[in-house]
C-alpha cells in the first residue's frame, strides 16, 4: 500500500537501470543524483546473509564430524577451506584474562573435531568472528548490481522484513544471488576518506569539545567501514533504510523467453 502510494505522488524513484550501470558508480553521479534521504526502489541481484546462520552451519559441520568419529566412521572430507595465509595463523583463540567468564558468542555453538585438510574448529570459530564483526549478527539483504559493489539494508527483527528463525529462511531462500527488490530510503554512502582528522579535540581552556570529539570517533568508525571491518556502508555502496523488501515473482512467460 505505502508502495502504491508513494508511486502515485511520484515520491519514489526506480533505480534499477542505474545501478546496473558501472559508470554511474565510476563517475559519481548516482550520489549526485540519489542523494541520501531519497526514496528509491531497486531490484537487481543479491542475498541474504546472517551470521547466525553461518555459525549454525559450521556448528552443524562440527557436530558430524564429531558424530561420525563417535561411530567410528571417516569424517566429512569437504569442509570449508582454511583462510589463506601463514600456517596456524588464525587459528588461536585469545582467552580472557578477566576472573569473569566472557558471554557467549555464535562461534562458542562451533565443537572442536579433529583437523580435516587444514580446518579445525578453531579455523571455523574464526570465519564466524569475522562474520559477526563485518555484518552484525541479523538479517541483511545485499544487493549486488555490480561488480565490486554491495547495497545492503540490515532487516529489523519484528518489523515483519522475512520473519523467521535464521536456519529457517536460509532453508527456503537459500543462500545463492536472485532477483530481490528492495524499497526504502537511501541510509548513506561509504566513505572515500583514507586520511584520518587529528584526535585533537580539546577546547583552549582543557575542557572536552563534545562535537569534535563525536566527530573524531565518528571518522574512526567511517574508516573502519571503509576497510570493511564493521557493519558499515562501504565505498562506492551506500545502505538502504527498508520499508519494504520482497523476490521477485517470474512471469511464465518471460520464463519461457529467458530459456529459449
């Protein structure tokens, strides 16, 4: 109904055809003219991703092998491939050194099992880390128009954005690129920055400048984003704020056409 509306008033813009486009990214006119704040709707190829899930599979991976040890049977040799890199790099976990006990985390579902080609649980734990620093634990929908470029919408749990458990959704949808469309407000770009500002916000008199200080932090967190480290947009990509996401529905007929 929002959609219906929005399209009516001419409140909303399809941007399908321009973000299927290398040279709107290339030469900057897409920011120009697709500001942040505007409503768009944009279907192009793309994904869903949960770090839940990966830590589900993985733990799921672990549980077999351990499971099949335990009947004296061969262990799975297809395991995920260990990250690239010096031998064992990666592969230990640091332990608190406080008297507390940490909360759990997703990669503490993953069992150790013995070493298969390389993988151990430790290797395993540490793609699920990876995955819950670069995408925050949750659903999100990535969009990939493009080579090389990621419009990414984090879908809100309660808000009625593909409801279900996490194991649940990636056993319809799967995790392969279809046709998504998604229909929102523009978020904001990834940064080009490279340079960082000095951390100098300090007021004459000693005192903390609050809003340089914020800024400061803020341009930290930018640059994160940018190197791909933290659940922010990154450059030339940009997020979406969702009002609506949904697959596409294939025509029969435009089926038949594709297959001939």
């Amino acid at each position: 109904m929002l959609e219906d509306a929005l399209d009516s008033e001419g409140l909303i813009r399809d941007i399908s055809e321009e973000v299927a486009d290398v040279e709107q990214w290339n030469s900057g006119e897409l920011k120009k003219h697709v500001p942040p704040g505007s409503l768009v709707r944009i279907s192009a190829p793309g994904s869903l991703f949960d770090a839940r899930y990966v830590a589900s599979a993985f733990s799921a991976f672990g549980a077999v092998n351990v499971g099949l040890q335990g009947i004296g049977a061969s262990p799975v040799t297809t395991p995920p491939p260990p990250p690239k890199g010096k031998k064992g790099q990666g592969q230990q976990r640091s332990t608190p050194k406080a008297s507390t006990p940490p909360p759990p985390q997703l990669e503490d579902s993953i069992p150790d099992f013995p070493e298969i080609n390389g993988t151990s649980g430790s290797v395993l734990r540490s793609f699920v880390q990876i995955s819950r620093g670069i995408f925050a634990p949750g659903l999100h929908i990535n969009l990939t128009p493009v080579t090389g470029v990621l419009i990414g919408a984090r879908l809100q749990e309660g808000r009625q954005y593909l409801d279900s458990e996490a194991d649940i959704l990636f056993a319809r949808y799967g995790t392969e690129r279809q046709e998504w469309t998604l229909m929102g407000s523009v978020g904001s770009y990834g940064t080009a920055e490279t340079e960082l500002p000095e951390m100098d916000f300090y007021n004459s008199d000693g005192s903390v400048n609050r809003g340089d200080f914020a800024e400061c932090m803020n341009a930290q967190m930018r640059n994160l984003g940018r190197i791909g480290f933290i659940d922010l947009p990154q450059y030339p990509g940009f997020s979406v704020v969702p009002f609506a996401v949904y697959r596409s529905i294939p025509r029969a007929g435009a089926v038949a056409l594709r297959e001939r």
